[in-house]
C-alpha cells in the first residue's frame, strides 16, 4: 500500500504535469480571431501596393463615418457575404453607379434620404438593368 504522503506527492505531481500540458497546449494555439487577422494579413500583403493604397483610404473613409452609417456598412457587407442574389445585385448596382455621369452625382449629393431612394429608383428602371 502506498503511504499517504506518497500518495500525496504523486498525486500532486500528476496535477502539475497535466497543468502544464494544458497551460501549453492553450498558449501554445492561436485563438479564431488571431488565425482570422492573419490570414487577412496574409492576403493584405498579396495586394499591389495600389490597392494596399486604396483599401488604407477606404477605411479611412470608413471610420470617419458616423456610427449608424458604419453599422449601415456592415450590415451590408454581411448581406453581400451571407447570399449571392444580393452580392450580384450589389455588383450591378456598383457598375451602374460607376456609369452615371457627373451632373447625376451632385444632384443624388444634394438630396435627402427618402429622395435619393427616389432617385435611384428612377434612374435604375429607366436604365438596362430594370
């Protein structure tokens, strides 16, 4: 039989051996987040320095905005990842944009909420893409 105190010994170095296993199994991978932020560095870095330029600028743009507009943008963002109808949609909506001319774009600038939808609707069914 096996004294108390060794007993005691054994058992308690069973706890710090399997305590160290877990501290460094825990410490030792990285967390979703940390795999996420450098796989999106990774890709980062694949750009040309062009689009490094411009993607810096567009979260510039982003964060400028106030806090409603900036959740306004994620949610979109989602949407264009959760369902290809939407993220089609979005791209055709983003050429046609592209293709309007200057005068259009002051005036939709110049324009309420409820008046650039109108706007837009307008203009979107009495183009190709209605």
């Amino acid at each position: 039989m096996i004294h108390s105190h060794t007993r005691h010994v054994l058992l308690g170095g069973a706890g710090l051996i399997l305590g160290l296993a877990a501290a460094i199994a825990v410490v030792g991978t990285r967390s979703t987040a940390q795999t996420q932020l450098a796989e999106k560095a990774d890709l980062f870095s694949q750009l040309s320095e062009q689009d490094q330029h411009l993607l810096r600028l567009s979260f510039r743009d982003y964060l400028a905005q106030p806090t409603e507009r900036q959740q306004q943008l994620q949610d979109i963002h989602t949407l264009s990842r959760s369902s290809p109808a939407a993220k089609t949609a979005l791209a055709r909506f983003g050429n046609w944009w592209k293709d309007l001319s200057r005068a259009d774009w002051d005036a939709w600038a110049a324009l309420d909420e409820n008046a650039r939808l109108k706007f837009v609707e307008d203009r979107w069914s009495s183009a190709e893409n209605s």
